[in-house]
C-alpha cells in the first residue's frame, strides 16, 4: 500500500485532475458570475457542448488549437443570447428556459456531427504544453503544475481576476448588488437587464471555452453527448463556492482527481471497473453536498425575473 503514495502515482492523480477540472473549472467560474447576478443558468452543459463541437470544427480545419478555442468561447456567448433574450429581457421562467436551451444544444450539435463526419471520429493533435522554468522541475508538483498547455495558466488566472472584480471593483459591487435587491439597484440608477445580460454573456463565454477545453485539450476528439453531466455539476459547485471563486477553483480540481483517481491507481496496478469509474464523480459530488449543502450561498434574487415596468 506504500506504492498509494509514490511519485508516480500523485503525478499522476494531480496532472489528471488538472485535465479533467479545467472544464468544470471554466464553466463554475461563469456560472458564479451568472449566479451572482441573479440568473440561474441551467443551460450551462447544453452551451459546453455548442462551444465544444465549434471549437473542435474550428481546430480541426485550421490546425490551430487557439482558434479552436476562441470559437468555443464565441459558440457559447452566442448560445447564452437565447438565455439573454428570454430570461432577463423577458423576464420568462429560468429553469424551463435553460432546460430548453439544453435540449437544443444536444440535438443540434449530435445532427451537425453526424451530419458532417457521419460515423467517423477524426480526432485533433496533442496540445504542446509549456513548462515554467524552475518550478516545473520541483519532484511531483513540478510536472504536474507547471508543465501545462497555455490555457491552464489562464485559467488559474482567471480565479485570480475574478476574485478582484468580485471584490474590490465596482463591476463586482454592482453584479452583487444586482443578485439581491435589483430593485434597490434600479433606484440608484443602475441598468439591471444590461448587468445581467452581460453576466450571462460572459457565463456563455466561460462555460464554451470550458467545452472547448475539455474537446480540444482534454479528449481530442468530439462525441454527441459527452459533457456527461458537467454542466450541472459545474452549477453544483458554483452554489458550494459560495460565489468566491478560491472555492470553485478546489472544488474543480478535486471533482477532477476524482475522476483521474481509478486511471492513477491503474499506473500501479490496481484495477478498477468501469462501473464504478463512471460512478466516481456523482459519488463525490453527492458526498460534497451533503457535507456542504447547509453553507451554499444563493442571492436572494437568484433565478427572479425583474421588470421595471412593473415595479
């Protein structure tokens, strides 16, 4: 039982973890944002799922990753108009219209899959990962953290970023402002349908280029269907983190670990069956709820149409 806690085997699970996080990572980081502002985006697995398969058809054709990438970022912000139009200019019910657009999503990249590769499954080249000097070769964290692709720094930076708009900006003040008296804000003089339309522009944003990432980066290949619940673990997460995104950053990575666990422990012989690796992530998901349900944070106005005309 030594072998558990060897070189490899930590290597291992924290590289794994990085690559299976980064999605979750990206779409609970947008999914704080859309949440602080009231919006509850229920549609956050059915826009990975746009971003992955533009970013896929993107990366594939150019033979350049990055702009793979930012088409998933612009396939999710497009997508997250329709939640945009019909939640916060609307004012219509959240919930259906997120399930809604996550239907959508799933018939229509599964159609424009098959329609265009039909049964085969081309798949993209390894993404060049880049190593910091120094850091990355300290004994089992080094080529775990710091021997990545480009994107992974941006998105440790991004928790870094947001923490500071949320904190100590007026952006942030106002997006807060927004989740729980968007009343209190009208009067003041503060456009609520504009901050929470670009709320949820940016969540469409984050959580494409989370798609993006995890087709791109993580699978090389696109496959209907294959986000497996990501998005509504992701809004799991973002509920736990309370909306600090320091939360949402170890909430990504250890959901990550878990899934990279079962392939660790394979690296030192110990075989594990597939049924309980594909049980692994909804196990640690359900044990993180119930150990942290009672402190998840929702605004008051969360998931509450607003209209002015009517106040």
């Amino acid at each position: 039982m030594s072998d558990l806690v060897n070189f490899s085997f930590l290597s291992a699970l924290i590289s794994g973890g990085i690559l299976a996080g980064m999605p979750l990572l990206f779409a609970s980081l947008g999914e704080t944002i859309s949440e602080r502002a009231g919006v509850l985006n229920l549609g956050l697995e059915g826009i990975m799922l746009t971003g992955g398969y533009a970013g896929f058809v993107i990366a594939l054709y150019s033979q350049q990753y990055w702009l793979g990438l930012v088409a998933s970022v612009g396939a999710g912000a497009f997508l997250a108009v329709i939640v945009v139009w019909f939640c916060v200019r609307m004012g219509l019910d959240q919930i259906v219209v997120g399930i809604g657009v996550l239907i959508l999503a799933e018939g229509i990249t599964s159609v424009l899959q098959r329609a265009q590769f039909g049964t085969t499954y081309p798949r993209l080249g390894q993404v060049v990962s880049v190593k910091i000097p120094l850091l990355s070769s300290i004994p089992v964290l080094g080529s775990s953290l710091f021997t990545q692709p480009l994107i992974v720094y941006i998105g440790f930076a991004m928790i870094g970023v947001l923490h500071w708009v949320l904190k100590s900006t007026n952006i942030g003040l106002n997006l807060r402002a927004v989740g729980e008296k968007p009343e209190a804000v009208d009067v003041a003089g503060i456009n609520v349908t504009a901050i929470r339309s670009y709320a949820v522009l940016v969540t469409g944003g984050l959580a494409g280029l989370g798609g993006g990432y995890m087709v791109i980066v993580g699978a090389g290949i696109f496959v209907p269907f294959m986000t497996k619940g990501i998005g509504f673990i992701a809004i799991v997460v973002a509920m736990l983190a309370r909306g600090k995104a320091i939360w949402v950053l170890i909430g990504s990575l250890l959901f990550g670990m878990s899934v990279s666990l079962t392939t660790s422990l394979q690296l030192i012989g110990v075989e594990v069956p597939q049924d309980v690796v594909n049980m692994i992530p909804f196990i640690a998901v359900m044990l993180a709820l119930v150990a942290f349900a009672r402190r998840a944070y929702l605004p008051a106005a969360l998931a509450q149409p607003y209209r002015r005309e009517s106040k």
